[in-house]
C-alpha cells in the first residue's frame, strides 16, 4: 500500500510539474531527446553494445549447451538455431542495423 500511495504522490507531483513548465519546454525536451539519440557517436555506441550482446548471448548458449546437453528442449534449440541462422544473414529482431 505504502508503494501505491508513493506512486500515486509522484504521479500527482510530476503531473503539476509537468503542467507548470508547459507544452513549450516539453517540445524542448523532446526535441534535445531527439537531437542526442541521432547524434552519430551515441547511435556507434548503442549499436556497439548491441553487437557485444549478441555475442556474449552466444558465447552463453555455447557454454550453457555444453554443460547441459541434450537435456535443452527441442523447441528452444530451434529457435537459437532460427535466430543464428538470421545473424548471420545480417537481419536481427532487435531494430538495429548491422552497417
């Protein structure tokens, strides 16, 4: 209960905060949002991570395959296998381009 009623005081404080400031500073906001996620060296990095988790999930896979076994379900077996198959194609289900 203690976590509603904090959820609800911010909910109310940020709405009257966000009403004092207005439609223009929100535009403000949106627009600098915006103008950083097109900035070249913040979208390098996001697709840098991107790429090291796609390679540490596989590294997982292959250590976690290794101990296992035959004991991982056919089902999920496929489906590492289909987005494997997919990676190396260039395509992902991840919205970012591989370039």
């Amino acid at each position: 209960m203690r976590y509603k009623l904090t959820f609800i005081a911010g909910l109310a404080l940020g709405y009257v905060i966000g009403t004092r400031a207005g439609r223009e500073r929100y535009e403000q906001l949106r627009k600098s949002a915006r103008q950083f996620a097109q900035n070249p060296a913040v979208r390098n990095a996001a697709e840098s991570a991107a790429q090291g988790g796609r390679q540490f999930a596989g590294k997982a896979y292959s250590t976690v395959s290794d101990k296992v076994g035959d004991r991982v379900p056919d089902s999920v077996a496929e489906r590492v296998r289909s987005l494997r198959e997919k990676s190396r194609d260039g395509e992902d289900d991840w919205g970012t381009s591989n370039t």
